[in-house]
C-alpha cells in the first residue's frame, strides 16, 4: 500500500517496506547513486530516496526522474546518517509516470518571488511556501468547523446569487443569465432586469448574514463558511474580489456573547494550527516573518482589549504619531489607525465596539445615544481588521427606518423585515475574513498568495 509521506516522516521505521508516490522536488547524483527527493504534498520536508547504480535501468531512470517529474518508489527505509532527517528511503523500484523537461520546468532550484509565482499558479502549489500555506488553510477550515460543531452550531449553506446588497455598500457583481447586450432598455436607457434569467437583478452575494439570520431564527446558532464577492477596488495586499467568509449567527445573544464567542473562536484556530501544522508555522517564521509564532502564542494567551470607537478616536488623537489620514470622530478608521491601536498601542487584538452609525451597515442595533450602533470589528497586529459584527437591529420600527435612512430598497428585504414581525429576539454575529486570517497566521505580504486562484481587478487567469 502507497504511504503518505508526512506519515513516514512522523511514524516509519527502519526495514519498513513502503511505497511511495509524489514528485520530485531535488535530485542529486553522485558517482555511484543519487539522491531524489520525493514531495506528495503532505508535509513540508520530501522524503530522501537514496537510489544506487544497481538499480535496474539506473541510468535512464536516473535521466526521466528530474525535478517536476512524477514517480512511484518502492524500497525500504532505513535510518538516515543525514542532519536533519530521521530516516531516508532506499530504493528498489522506481517508476517514473511523467517526466519534466528540465530546461523548461519553470520551478528552478533557486528561490521564485511571488509575484513570478502569480503567473504560474498551475504550478505554485508544488513550492515549499505554497504547500505550506495550503495545508495551514486547510487546517485552519478543519479547526473553523470542529469549533461551532462541537458547540451544536448548524453549517448553512447560503446561496451565492443573492438579490438584495447584504451590506448596502453597492459592491456588487450583476449576475446575468442572458447576454447583456440583448437585454431590453427602459425608456431612460437603462437596461431592464425584469426579461433576465431571474426576471430581475440578481447578484454574487456579499455576505451570506441575512440568509443566516433567516436560518438563526429556527436553528438559534448557525454558521455560514463559503465564498463571498465584492466589487471594491481590491488592488491591495490585504482585499480579494472573491474572498471566503466565516458568518456565525447567534439568537438571544447580544454583543458581550458575540465578541466572547469571536475571541473564544481565533483562540481555537490558532491553537489547531500550531497543534497540527507545526513545521509550517516553523517554516513561516523562519522565511516569511519572524514573529509568526509569537503572534499564535500571543492570541491564544492574551485578553482581546475591547474599547468604544469613541475611546479609540481619543487614543488615536493622543498617539505620538502622525498619520496620513486625519482623526476625527465620524469618521472610518483606516488601516493605519488600526494597526496603531493593535500594533503599537496594545500589542494585541483590539474589539473595537459602538460605531458611529453613518459609517456602518443598515441592520446593525441602533444604541439609546441615537448615534452609534453595537458594532464590533476585531483588529489584529499587521493585518487591521480580520473580523467585522454586531449585534442585529431586532425591533422592528428601528430597523424601518435604519433602511430608508440608508436608501436601501425596502421592498427587497421585506422578508428580512418579517422576521422582526414573527418571533423577533436579540440576535448577533460576525465575519471573519477567511482568507485574511491565512495571511495573519502565516505572515504572508499578499493576500493573493493564501488562495490557490486569487481573484483581484484583472486577475482571473484560470
Ligand atoms: O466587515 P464585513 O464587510 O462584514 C460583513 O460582511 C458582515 N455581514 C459580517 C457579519 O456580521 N456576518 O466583512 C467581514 C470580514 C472583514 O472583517 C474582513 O476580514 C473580510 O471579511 N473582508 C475581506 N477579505 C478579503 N477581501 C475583501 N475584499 C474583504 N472584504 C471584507
Ligand atoms: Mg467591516
């Protein structure tokens, strides 16, 4: 039976017989053997392979097993003499499935940047940064769903067309089932929704939350995992147009209960993390940012701080700092200011709660000053906002009001409104930026580089 090859490195034995399958990352030839190193994705590290000139077909074998090549290998390991690993692999069949033409095999030796890596995204996946990043992702989604299905929460599946702007920002891509052209125009010249494939506008989904409040009021704790889309300028190292979204939602909790949850929920991820991938965030820390470990050490043992938006406007006007974008109460923090407040202020997560309501979604619970709404964003360290919340506006009056105040086509969300008729309760919940907590965790530069097919303004290649 084929090993993987993590298992081999973690558990195997000397004078263990195995199989082995993957590609060949390294090989190196020596006067009378060669050594390959073999990588099937499942850890960082390949396994050594020491082949020796008695091999049948050595030689040839020896030509067709290039880096990039895909081979099975069969033998038995053996303790190793090298630094640095426990055991190698000492060959006695080698089959080789597809060679790789060395002088064209775009993973050279030497070190790729990532940008270069962008344009070979079919092959990025086989680089030691890449790999890593994939496993971290992945353990990061097996930690997200361990964590609400150990507490009875209910996985959602929202949908990905949507009709109505979850977020009332107009960030949205139109979905059409028709050929846009040979739709017909109004009067006014605009195009007319009404003869598309839905019979009107429809679009990619922002956010999965009105969905899952629908599905809260039923199921009290649920949770959305998928992807989301925006059409914002994305052309920045912490924005994707399509980006996936973690969307907890939470009857008969209010904003104390959504911000222990989001807190209790970053703790348990990274301590997943560092549990499972342990050689990845070594490797992290090592190449990519030195203080990867210390953040993971520094989530899960400190107290998140939490502040009012109003005392983060007066921490800020007191920083002995100048920043690009004035202070001033009203107005949005940027990332600058975020990144003060975690960064350099508190040197740690900072639940920022109580925004002014202008700058802030439509269905978010108004406070009694008129003024500001029970919001919550978390700031990390580097990356600024990972996970932005709030407790709903359940009453129903308020929430009338909140959506004309805000422009907002009423008649789109009637059933959103429904649900503050029937039954209504305190309700909460949050996103977290998925895709931006790989970057946090694993200290990459760009966004683009912790999803296998990043899609940005101009991005689209597969
Ligand atoms: O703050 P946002 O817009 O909140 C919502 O969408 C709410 N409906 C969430 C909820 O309460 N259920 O987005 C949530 C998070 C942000 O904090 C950020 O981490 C991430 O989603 N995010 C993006 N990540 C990558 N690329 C983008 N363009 C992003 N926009 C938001
Ligand atoms: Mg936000």
């Amino acid at each position: 039976m084929t090993r993987r090859i993590l298992d081999l490195l973690r558990y195997g034995q000397p004078n263990e017989p195995v199989t082995i399958q993957g590609w060949v990352r390294t090989k190196r030839d020596q006067k009378s053997f060669s050594f390959v190193e073999v990588n099937d994705g499942s850890s960082l590290a390949g396994l050594q392979v020491v082949v020796n000139d008695d091999l049948p077909n050595y030689a040839e074998t020896m030509k067709q097993a290039n880096t990039g090549a895909s081979v099975e290998i069969s033998g038995v390991l053996v303790e190793s003499p090298a630094k640095g690993q426990r055991i190698e692999l000492k060959a006695h069949t080698i089959k080789v499935y597809g060679e790789a033409d060395a002088e064209t095999y775009p993973l050279q030796k030497k070190r790729h940047s990532f940008e270069f890596l962008r344009t070979i995204g079919h092959l990025r996946p086989r680089t030691n940064t890449l790999g890593a990043v994939f496993r971290v992702r992945n353990a990061c989604a097996t930690a997200i769903h361990n964590f609400f299905q150990e507490r009875g929460f209910l996985w959602v599946h929202t949908p990905l067309i949507t009709a109505s702007d979850a977020e009332g920002a107009g960030e949205l891509f139109t979905v059409t089932g028709l050929d846009f052209e040979k739709l017909p125009r109004t009067d006014a010249g605009e195009i007319d929704f009404s003869e598309d494939f839905f019979g009107r506008r429809a679009y990619l989904t922002v956010s999965g939350q009105l969905e899952a409040e629908i599905m809260a009021m039923a199921f009290t704790n649920v949770y959305t995992f998928g992807p989301t889309f925006r059409a914002e300028n994305s052309n920045t190292s912490r924005h994707l147009a399509e980006f996936w979204m973690v969307e907890p939602e939470m009857a008969f909790c209010e904003l104390e209960g959504n911000m222990d949850l989001a807190e209790a929920f970053l703790k348990h991820v990274f301590k997943h993390v560092l549990e499972t991938c342990p050689e990845d965030m070594e490797f992290f820390n090592l190449r990519i940012d030195d203080s990867v470990l210390a953040t993971a050490e520094n989530i899960i043992n400190s107290q998140f701080e939490r502040i009012t938006y109003t005392d983060a406007i007066a921490l800020l006007e007191k920083a002995d700092k100048s920043f690009e974008y004035p202070v001033s109460w009203g107005a949005d923090l940027q990332s600058e200011h975020e990144r003060y407040l975690a960064e350099d202020l508190f040197k740690k997560p900072v639940i920022v709660t109580d925004y002014p309501a202008a700058i802030k979604a439509f269905y978010m619970r108004l406070n009694d000053d008129g003024k500001t709404v029970r919001a919550m964003d978390i700031l990390a360290p580097k990356i600024g906002e990972l996970v932005g919340g709030s407790q709903r506006e359940e009453r129903l009056e308020v929430l009338e009001r909140r959506v004309q105040e805000c422009g907002l086509p009423i008649e789109t969300l009637w059933w959103y409104l429904d649900l503050r008729r029937y039954g209504t309760v305190p309700h909460a919940g949050f996103g977290l930026g998925f895709d931006r907590l790989v970057q946090f965790m694993t200290g990459m530069g760009n966004i683009r580089d912790v999803i296998p097919f990043p899609r940005a303004p101009r991005e689209a290649e597969f």
